[in-house]
C-alpha cells in the first residue's frame, strides 16, 4: 500500500527533476558573466568549497558513516569534476552560453562508452546512433566556414569528456558508500585543486571585485546550482522512471539556449538550431532508447 508520503513525492519529482534542469541550464550565462569578473580558477574555487561546506552542514548526520578511505575516493572523482569544470568554464570565456550548454550535453552520448573500456559493457544500437547523430550536431554548432573549430567548443567538448569520465569514475568508487557524504568530499578536493591552481597560474582576486552581483551570482552558484539542484536531482531520480528522469533532465542544454537567448543576447541561427536539435535527439536516444515511444505503443495496443 502506497503511504501518503511515497505518494507525495511521486508526484513532486519530476517537477524536482525540471527544476534542475532549469537551474543548471541558467548557470550558463550567468558563468559567461562571472568569467568576466574573476579568473576561472578562483571562481571554482569559491564554488566548490562553498558549496563542500554548505552540503556538510546539510548532510551533517552522514558524518557518522565516515571511514578514510572517502579520501581517496573523493579526491579521484572530485579530479574529474575539476577537470570538467575547469575546461567547459574556459570554454564558455571563447564561445557563446548556447554552445557551452548544448557541447556539455555530449558527455550524456560518450558514458557508453566510457563504460565499454573501463567496465567491458558494450554499446548497443541507441548509443552508436546516438553517438552519430551527435558527431553530426556537433558540426554544425561548431564548425565554422573554414571547416575548423573554434578554441572554445574544443574546450567545451573536452569538458564534456571529462564530465563522462567522472560519471564513469563515480560508478566505479561509489558502491557501499553514502553518495551525499561523498559528493562533499568531491567538492571539497575540486576546491582544493582549484585554489592550488589559481594561486599558482592566476591572479588572486582583489576586494573591489565584490558587488552585490558578484555576491547574487556566487551565491547562486553554490546553493542553487551545486547544493539543491544535486539534491533534487538525486530525490527525483528516486522516486520516478530512468526514462523520465533522462528526458527531463536533458532539458538542462535547452534552458542553457533558451536562457542565454534572452538574458545574454545569444543568436541562434537555423545552422545553429539544426545542430542543438541532432544533439538534443542523440541524448535522448543515448539516455532512453526511446522506450517511452514503445511504451505509448503498447498501452495503446492494450
């Protein structure tokens, strides 16, 4: 028998799921406008420890489940995360938010394989045709009439392989151990990384970079983008079908474009909306082989 809390919370999750779609698709712009401001490594740093410490407060009765090998667990993946983030916040600082969001998206089409090499679980139909539709889109968002691309894509789809290898890493270091308790050690060490970083490569930020934007932004990045968009994320996922949960939360590269569109001024050529359209195909046919089509089917034969 279904208890009034379980009903409840079948019932909010894909509103969960779409608001962190929505919140990550709208981090995009507004990361175009904090590059502008500090320097990129700084500007993780910041986010990532805030958002370690603000997820530890939270998640305070986790601590008891500590052992030390999530040092180590949370140092690796949290490499991964940094690495992600450090490449797509470069990305954004020479391409447009739109293009960042929708060449993110392509980590959601390379995790097949990813798995494939570390974990021998072999690809099927979806993921190739996926994979080829994605090759497709990506040309078109990103080759230029010279038929090279731009410094900035590159680095975006290197963010984008480095998303797929931390989703991969957590896979495989995650099993029997508390995700929330990990994920703060992850953020932790990505700060960690990014301080370590910015203070040997990158100019330390001064006093007179702070503003009542530079605060609205920084704090929406650490409790909106990393703290409750994780949180409703994971709940979200919990309490609806992998199918749904997949579809919606690829919507996240759609609101990157839509909210790019009218807050940054981001024009979106037919070339352009051709290619988001075949990556936006490629995750969804990656993400759920399309069985909500065949689903529908068969209800209806029913």
């Amino acid at each position: 028998m279904t208890t009034l809390n379980e009903a409840l919370m079948r019932r909010l999750a894909k509103p969960m799921l779409f608001a962190a779609a929505m919140i990550w698709g709208s981090s995009f712009f507004m990361m175009k406008g904090a590059v502008d401001v500090i320097e990129p490594f700084f500007l993780l740093a910041i986010r990532f420890t805030g958002g370690a410490a603000l997820l530890a407060v939270v998640s305070w009765k986790k601590w008891k489940l500590f052992t030390p090998d999530y040092l180590w667990r949370g140092a690796v993946i949290g490499g991964f995360l940094f690495a992600a983030y450090t490449a797509q916040t470069f990305g954004i600082q020479r391409t447009t938010p739109s293009n960042n969001a929708f060449l993110t998206a392509v980590y959601c089409v390379l995790v097949p394989f990813f798995c494939w090499a570390v974990m021998g679980k072999r690809p099927d139909r979806y993921n190739i045709s996926a994979a080829v539709l994605c090759v497709a889109g990506v040309g078109l968002v990103s080759l230029n009439g010279g038929f090279s691309i731009g410094m900035g894509d590159t680095l975006t789809l290197l963010g984008a392989v480095f998303y797929a290898s931390h989703i991969v890493a957590v896979a495989k270091v995650s099993p029997e151990r508390d995700i929330t308790l990990l994920t703060v050690f992850q953020f932790a060490f990505a700060g960690l990384y990014a301080w370590v970083c910015g203070f040997l490569f990158q100019t330390p930020p001064t006093a007179d970079i702070v503003s009542a934007d530079f605060i609205i932004q920084m704090t929406y990045f650490i409790v909106m983008c990393t703290t409750v968009a994780l949180s409703f994320q994971n709940i979200g996922q919990v309490w609806s079908d992998p199918a749904s949960a997949s579809i919606i939360l690829s919507l996240e590269s759609v609101f990157g474009v839509l909210f790019s569109v009218i807050f940054y001024g981001d024009k979106v050529t037919p070339k352009l909306l051709a290619g988001f359209a075949l990556i936006f195909v490629a995750v969804v046919c990656s993400e759920t082989k399309f069985a909500f089509l065949r689903k529908g089917k068969k209800e209806t034969a029913v």
